[in-house]
C-alpha cells in the first residue's frame, strides 16, 4: 500500500519520527515540570532537592572534564 505523507516513516536507525524534532520532547518535559511545580507551590530549595533525588535514583553523574580541554 502506497504512503502519501514520507514524513511518517520512522528513521530505523534512531527510532525517532522524522516529523518530529529531537527538542520537541524536551520542551514538552519541560511544560509538564513548570505546570507541576506551579502546581505543588514548590521554592528554590525544594525543587533543588528534588531534582538531587531524581539524579541520585537515576544514578546520573556530572561529566568529569579535563582543563586542558582534551
């Protein structure tokens, strides 16, 4: 069967929708912290601490970097 919109092919080599750009998601996530932030009345400190408890369970770390920049 013949596909009239190419767009809607998905890319198999990142599994992302052509039609969709990379930031979209991240935009969205981003919405979706600010109307639950306003919603939960959360301060300075309290966000802090949460997004520190989001990376310590996600086991995420910063990226160590050299001076010299190599």
């Amino acid at each position: 069967m013949p596909r009239s919109d190419s767009n809607n092919i998905l890319n198999l080599d990142n599994f992302v929708p052509q039609k969709v750009k990379p930031q979209k998601s991240l935009q969205n996530l981003i919405s979706y912290l600010v109307r639950e932030v306003n919603k939960q009345k959360l301060d300075y400190d309290q966000l802090k601490y949460v997004f520190k408890a989001v990376r310590s369970k996600c086991n995420i770390e910063k990226c160590q970097q050299s001076l010299n920049g190599s």
